[in-house]
C-alpha cells in the first residue's frame, strides 16, 4: 500500500479507518484473519459517507462511498457480505468498544434502530474487536 496514493475517507469512512488499520501492524490479527475474505457495510443513515471494512487474507483497509443516492450502496453494486446500518450516535457508542452490551444491541435490532444483514460475516467484525 506503500506506492498506492491513498485517498481522504470522509465523515464515518475516515473514523473507522483510523480504529481498524493499524491493525495491519498486528501480528495477532495476521495470523487469525490469515484466511478470511469479507467485506462489511457501515452506513450511518444521518451522515453522506458509507464505510467498506474489507479483511482480506490478513489485511485490513477501509473504502469510503457516499450514501445518496441510495443504489450506491446495494450489494450487487459494492459487493458486501454483511451490513449494519443505523444513526451516528449508535455507530459512536457502537466503536467506542464495550459501551453496548449484547442485549441492548439486539434490544435496538428488534426496535429496528439497528438494520444488520448477514449476520454471520458481522460476527467476523466482533472477533476484530476483541483484538
């Protein structure tokens, strides 16, 4: 990535970036995610940017796409294997790691304040944050 130009993340794209990549200095992380391919939509829906949180064979990078119109973000277009969609303040307290406990989490899932799809590839994103 050291030759690549690296372009600005806006808004929920930048902040995730800058938790999730320097994992890619994680000898731990290397060798868990040494064999997993997934990528996970966040979208906030107050916001205009989109993250793509891609773990490909032990690397991590974040791609940011805009929200509107509402077709950029659809799977056949990005690609993505899980989504998790709702408000900024959820997202917050969501990365702020451990502030939203398992019960509260599907308590908003339920009450629809949390969108999720494909569930199991998002269990993938709960093991990155345990490291």
């Amino acid at each position: 990535m050291d030759n690549e130009i690296k372009k600005k993340l806006h808004g929920l794209a930048g902040v995730v970036s800058k938790i999730f990549e320097p994992l890619n200095e994680n000898q731990k992380f290397k060798e868990k995610f040494s064999d997993v391919e997934v990528k996970v939509l966040l979208n906030a829906t107050d916001g205009k940017y989109a993250a793509l949180i891609v773990i490909d064979k032990g690397t991590i990078h974040v791609e940011g796409y805009k929200n509107n119109p509402k077709k950029n973000l659809k799977k056949k277009v990005i690609g993505w294997d899980g989504l998790l969609q709702t408000t900024t303040p959820i997202f917050l307290t969501i990365l702020k790691r451990g502030k939203v406990s398992k019960k509260r989490f599907i308590g908003k899932v339920l009450t629809r304040k949390i969108k999720v799809r494909g569930i199991k590839k998002l269990l993938v994103l709960l093991e990155v944050f345990r490291i």
